[in-house]
C-alpha cells in the first residue's frame, strides 16, 4: 500500500464519525491562568474553559505551535436540533484540522442547550457572542488573531450562519461553513409540512409564523453583500432538511455577489459517508485555504 493511500484511508477513518453525535465531555477544567508567557509559543490544549455560570457555557481551544498575532481562528459548533449534543462530536473535525491545518487555532464550544423554558433564539447565538468576546479579549495571552472561520453541523450549521450574516458587527468572519443547516424558516416546505420528524425539529426551535420572526432567525433572510464568503451541503434524501433550505441560500447569495460553494448529494440523508464525505472535506479544505489563511 503506497503512502498516499495510506493517509486517504486515514483521513476517511477519521471523518467517518462527522455527524455521530456523543455525549461524552473532557473534565480538564479551566486552565487559561496557567498559561505563561514561556509557554505561549508551544502547543497548547485548554480544556472547558468557562466563558459563563452555565454548566453547558465552556469551549476547548487548541494553540497551535509558533503562532502569532497573524494566527487564524476556527470555531466548530455542533449539531443536536438546539436541545441536545455536545462540541466532543466534533472531535473528528479537530483532528482533520489538525492534520491539514497545524497552523490554524482551533475553538469547539458547548452552549446552552434549550428546553420548555428557555428557547434557542437568542441565547444560544448570545453564548457565541459571548464567546468571540472571550477569544477578543485574550487573543494577546492566546496569541491570535480577530479574523475566524466557523464550522457548524446541523443546527450547529444553522447558528453559524445566523451569527455570522447578522451579529458580526465587527467583521471578523472571513468564512462560514455549514453541514445540513437550517437557513430558512419562511420556506414553504417548513411552514406547509407534514412530516412529524420535521415539525418535531421545528417545534424544538420555537419557530412562530410571525414574519418578523421568521426573517429574523433565517439566514437566508439575514444574508447581504457583505456576508461573509460560504460553504454549504445538503442531503437530497434528509427528511429534515429539504433541498430547498440549501438552493435558496445558494441563491440569495449568488444574487448578493458573495463567494459561496453549494454542494448536494443527492442520494444522501441527514449525514453521509464513504466518497461524499471525503468529498465534503476536500471542499471545506479548499475553501478554508482560499478564505480563511
């Protein structure tokens, strides 16, 4: 077996595990203060680090070795339908982005789950930006830059894209990618479905028909021409997320003039394996070299 084959086997025997969804948590605890300055260039993994009094509200950062001020960012958020998941889902993304990336610090980050008494709209997109200005205010101890990519997988595609069209006041996203995200909640196939699997998603976000609130949540009512440049995939068989959540934001955008990449696999679900899952990272690997670094 020549090596090429050998390190494609390896990154598909990483990425298999994608969208699995684990409940298992590092209990490593919150070790910003013990960083110093003699350390700050080597490889550095922090744990939970607490960013709020919730117990869901920490975040694992991986600093690369020898980075700079110049470093770039990418903040994964996983999936779950907003009242479930966990960021150790997206283990397998971290090792890829290690493996491809060894330059690029990495943020994977838990937030509050919802329930009955407390929707996902706004305190989950709260908690990212809660985050953003955690990561702002130690980028020096850190030793990064302000300029982040975000990757998210479901709903965690679907946050990433809400917070990145609507709540990046400052412009620091240079790049969002999204797995099987939600991007439009006006979309009639949403609003006239009668697929209870679907509605039960629906459901969980607290979606009402109000237009205003509707629009307010739907990336693809949030997206302008100066958001950032986007990559997005879709399972033609998912029988949550229609195809048309992922045509209308290609559309939107392209009507825009902002750089996106639209992809679809047609005979694929709510996730996908084997040649189309290799295919999603070859795509997020190029998009992230032409507009994150």
């Amino acid at each position: 077996m020549d090596y090429a084959m050998k390190i494609n086997i390896l990154k598909y025997n990483i990425i298999l595990a994608i969208f699995l969804i684990v409940t298992s948590c590092s209990d490593e605890g919150d070790l910003s203060n013990n960083i110093n300055e003699n350390e700050l260039l080597n490889y550095r993994e922090l744990l939970n680090v607490s960013y709020g009094a919730g117990t869901n509200q920490t975040y694992d950062i991986y600093l690369p070795e020898g980075r700079n001020e110049d470093t770039k960012v990418m903040i994964l958020v996983h999936g779950g339908g907003w009242n479930s998941g966990d960021k150790s889902s997206m283990s397998s993304l971290i090792n890829l982005y290690k493996i491809d990336f060894p330059e690029v610090a990495l943020v994977n980050i838990n937030y509050r789950l919802s329930d009955e008494d407390n929707p996902p709209y706004p305190m989950q997109i709260n908690d990212i930006t809660t985050i953003v200005e955690d990561l702002k205010s130690k980028k020096d101890d850190y030793v990064i830059s302000d300029e982040y990519g975000f990757i998210g997988v479901s709903a965690g595609g679907h946050l990433s894209l809400l917070w990145s069209y609507s709540f990046d006041i400052d412009n620091n996203v240079k790049m969002v990618a999204s797995i099987v995200g939600p991007t439009n909640f006006r979309d009639p196939a949403y609003l006239n479905n009668t697929n209870p699997l679907l509605q039960e998603l629906l459901d969980s976000y607290g979606v009402n028909t109000t237009i205003s609130f509707l629009e307010e949540v739907s990336p693809v009512h949030q997206a302008k021409s100066t958001s950032p440049p986007t990559i997005h995939f879709y399972g033609g068989q998912d029988p949550l997320i229609p195809v048309s959540q992922g045509t209308s934001l290609r559309d939107k955008l392209n009507s825009l003039n902002v750089v996106n990449d639209y992809t679809l696999y047609p005979n694929a679900g709510h996730g996908w394996i084997g040649t189309e899952l290799l295919d999603t990272w070859s795509k997020i690997k190029a998009f992230t070299e032409t507009q994150l670094l």
